[in-house]
C-alpha cells in the first residue's frame, strides 16, 4: 500500500519538500541578516536592548493565521502565496538568533575586551576581530534553532497558498487519510533533523570538548540528503510556466468541497482556453481577505456565511430572502458580485456516532436535548465564534455542555469517529459523514440560516472578463446536495483527488447535457 500510495504521489511529495525547503532557507537567511545586526546593536546600547527583545518576544506570540492575516493586505510584504509566508517564517525566526546575539556577545570575558581595547583597537575592529569570532558559536546555535523552528512553522504555510509539507498535512487530517498524514509529517520532521545535522560543520569545536571527525562528513551527506530530491523535483515536475495575459486566480477555503468548486471552475475556465492560477486551501477568513485585497478572484462561499459571519447581520432562514441581501450588500460594501446558486446547501449538522443515535433513538435535535447523556461536545473555532453558530444553538434547544472543546473541525470529526467526542457541528454534505458512518441529527426548529453554495467574484473581473461571468452563469443550479455529497466522499473516503473527481464531474455533465462542451 505504502508503495503504491509513494508512486503515485512521487512528484507531489517532492515538489512539496522542494517548497518547504526554499520557504526556509529564504526566510533563515533574511532572520540572520536582520537579526544578526539587531542583536549587535541590541548589546551594545542597553536602552535599545530591552525595545528590541521584548518586540521580537512579542512577534513570536502571535498566532500564524492571525499574522498571516495582518499581512495579507500590506502592499509589497503582503498577499497570498511564498511571499507572506516567507516574511511570517522571518518573524519568527529572529527571537533565537537575536536573544543568541545578545548573549553571545555580552558573554565575552570583560578582560578580553580590555585587553583589545589596550591593544588599540577601535569598537567596530574589537567586534569584528574579538567579539563576534568568541560569540560565533551562540550565534550560530540560534541560527540552528531558528532553522528547526522555520521548517516546523512552514507547515502552517499551505494555510495561505505557499505549498511546502503543510498541505499534506492538512489534506490528511481534512480526508481523514494517514498517508497523508505520515508523509508529510515524517518528511516535515526528517527535513528538520537533517538542517539540524548541516550546522554541525559550522561549530567550532573548543578544547576541552572531545574531536569530532565525523561532523564534516555528517554534514555534507545532509546537505546532499536535502538538495538531492530539490534538484530531482525539478526534473520531474518543473515549475508552470505561467501564459501569457493575466491569469483568473481562484481561490478555495481549506476543506474539501470549496477546494472541488473551486477546482471545477478552474478547469471549466481553462477547457475555454483561460489562463487559471489556482490558489487553494486558504485558511480561516483568508480567502475572503485574499478576495478584498486583489490577491485572488474568485472562490466559492456560502450565503448563510456571507451573510452572518463576514456581514454581521443576525440569522435569517429564507434562502431567497438571504441570497438577495447577500448579493445586494457584497456589491455595495465589497464591490464583490455573488454569482447564482450553484443548486446545493451545506448547511450546518450536528452529528453524533451512528451508535449513540440507536441507542437513544435520536433523530433530532430536540431528541439530543432531552436526551440523558452528559454530552463530550466539540467544535471548530468558526461555529464557536460566529453570531449562527454555538451560542445561539445552545439557547434554541437548551444545551447546557460542560467545557466543549474548541478545536480544528478535521479533528473533530476525528475524535468523534474514535469516542474522544460525542457530538460535533459538521457540514451537511461532507464525505466524512458517510466515511465515518456517522448520523446528521435533524435541526426541528429550523436554527440554522440556510448556505448555499455560490462564486464570489470582483467586479472588475466579472465586467471586464465575460467568459468568466458566462461559465459561472453556466452552473447555476448543476449541483445537486447528493452530487455534492457524492464528490466529497470521492476525496474524503475513496483517497480521490480533487482535480480528477472535478473532471468526473464536468464530463459527466457534458455527457447529461447540462453543460455545453
């Protein structure tokens, strides 16, 4: 199986491993050449010492969605893709290697320092010739740890579109897929251990400390070990060279359906003969900001998040009545156009293992209410936070739970399917549903403001490109919620990649006539 599943993902992974390595070595190298100067300046003036460690502490604490998010709109630093991510790594790198600066070089033996200062040399020569030579090896020890922090936090990349051995992780926890989860994971912790092994060359060894002849060999087949499948992924899938004429960038949030709607757009666009940039798996609010910022496009939404969670307007239940509001308020507000319905809904669900249903004979909400259970409930940071989401819930059907767990909703499906959880809010059309054989409990009173499915696209590109507003009119209503479902147990259950289960799709349709080849 192992096999089987490496040939066929041969190139993916080391095109992955070819990202994650230019993530990090970019951004160490920008982290030692600032930070390098700043801790030298940092030790020399103690007023301006305690300023620039407390700035890079601070910097270190900020959650990487939200710093990503902060960036996203700067001009130059900001956007979607290696370029944000390369600067978000540069951040957080530098509180090792200044804090090593500093200490490195207010370490030296005071006497050293007299005795260069007797011997006439000028400030800049004794840093240069005395301090920074002693203080080599600290400074080097918070390069080394700066560079193993780099290559864990450059996971988190994908998250924004700049590829590297994240996005394996997050396909593996979103399809619920090991191999996926193992490879990038693994590969993530080898690159880690073997930039660890390349800085033993640069240690100077120090009497007393025992000889190690074996660190320069060590190092150099690391090094090979690192830049060999670098050079191998560029002979077998080299960098797309773009067409001419500015591509549509599409986008997609990070879970399964809105990376197959953005993919089907993407190759419909392209059957026409349209330069696409594809830029997926776009965390958090990410793809909205992305959208407003110029970054990308287009991508899909749903209007019961349109409307509740980016608009801020309290629940409604009509879907005609949400979908107008939506469509009017994006264009005035956003200068966004809301394309038609693309004919499903993916309305919250909350679930609970097909056992715990039977067992209390639960098939609605109301029913898991009332219900004798000290419920073990757990749900993603959107449905905790938003005005349709947790707090609302629980008042409409009176749930009292004890400490719910907020958490990644991958994982929560996770931890339900395994007895960690009881009760979760998914998506009423995820593929893990059925995967995991897990029940959608019916919501009676009618809670849940309605989500359908739609393309959010600026209104420059929708005026200026009618291709693009032609096939988007295309797809109104050509997705049924069993399609839907369908599709996302293709990726999510049968290990399918999005891309072939969105060309299944579109050939399916040409074949039905639903779409004009």
């Amino acid at each position: 199986m192992w096999w089987s599943f490496l040939g066929e993902n041969k190139a993916a992974l080391l095109v992955a491993w070819r990202e994650h390595v230019w993530l990090v070595i970019a951004a160490t190298t920008l982290a030692a050449a600032v930070g390098v100067p700043l801790g030298v300046a940092a030790a020399r003036y103690a007023k301006l010492r305690g300023m620039v460690l407390t700035v890079v502490n601070v910097v270190q604490t900020i959650p990487s969605l939200a710093l990503f998010g902060l960036l996203l709109p700067l001009p130059w630093l900001g956007g979607i893709g290696a370029r944000t991510a390369i600067i978000a790594l540069t951040l957080y790198a530098l509180l090792p290697i200044v804090r090593n600066t500093v200490t490195g070089i207010l370490d030296v033996e005071p006497s050293v320092r007299e005795a260069a200062e007797a011997l006439g040399l000028t400030g800049w020569q004794r840093l240069r010739h005395v301090e920074l030579p002693l203080a080599a090896n600290v400074i080097i020890a918070g390069v080394r740890t700066a560079t193993t922090l780099a290559v864990g936090t450059a996971t988190i990349a994908a998250a924004i579109g700049a590829g590297g051995l994240g996005a394996f992780i997050f396909r593996g926890l979103r399809q619920n897929d090991h191999r996926l989860l193992i490879a990038g994971g693994v590969l993530a912790a080898l690159l880690a251990l073997l930039a660890d092994a390349v800085f033993i060359a640069f240690e100077r060894r120090q009497w007393p400390a025992a000889p190690r002849p074996f660190a320069r060999p060590v190092a150099l087949v690391a090094l090979a070990l690192i830049v060999l499948p670098v050079a191998w992924s560029y002979w077998l899938a080299p960098p797309v060279v773009e067409r001419t004429g500015r591509p549509i960038v599409i986008g997609s949030k990070d879970f399964t359906e809105s990376v197959i709607l953005a993919e089907i757009l993407a190759q419909r666009l392209e059957a026409q003969g349209v330069a696409v940039e594809r830029r997926f798996e776009l965390g958090g609010n990410l793809a909205h900001e992305s959208l407003l910022a110029g970054a990308i496009d287009v991508y899909p939404e749903y209007t019961g998040t349109a409307w509740t969670a980016i608009l801020g307007e309290r629940p409604l239940t009509n879907p005609a009545e949400v979908y107008a509001n939506v469509r009017r308020a994006y264009a005035a507000r956003f200068g966004l156009t809301v394309g038609p319905p693309l004919g499903f809904r993916n309305d919250f669900a909350i679930l609970v293992r097909r056992q715990t249903a039977t067992a209390y004979k639960l098939r609605t909400l109301s029913d898991a209410a009332r219900a004798p259970i000290r419920w073990r409930a757990g749900f993603g940071q959107d449905f905790m936070a938003r005005a349709d989401g947790y707090a609302g819930f629980c008042a409409a059907y009176g749930f009292h739970f004890e400490s719910p767990r907020e958490m990644d909703l991958s994982l929560t499906y996770r931890a339900l399917a395994v007895g960690e959880l009881d009760l979760i809010a998914g998506n009423a059309t995820d593929g893990r549903i059925a995967a995991l054989d897990l029940v959608a409990l019916e919501d009676d009173r009618r809670y849940f403001p309605p989500y359908e499915a739609v393309y959010v696209i600026r209104q420059a590109v929708w005026e200026a490109t009618p291709v693009v507003a032609d096939t988007i009119r295309a797809l109104d209503g050509v997705i049924d919620t069993d399609t839907m479902r369908q599709m996302n147990a293709a990726v999510d259950g049968a290990q399918r990649s999005p891309r072939e289960v969105a060309a299944d799709f579109l050939a399916a349709c040409f074949q039905s006539g639903a779409l004009a080849p």
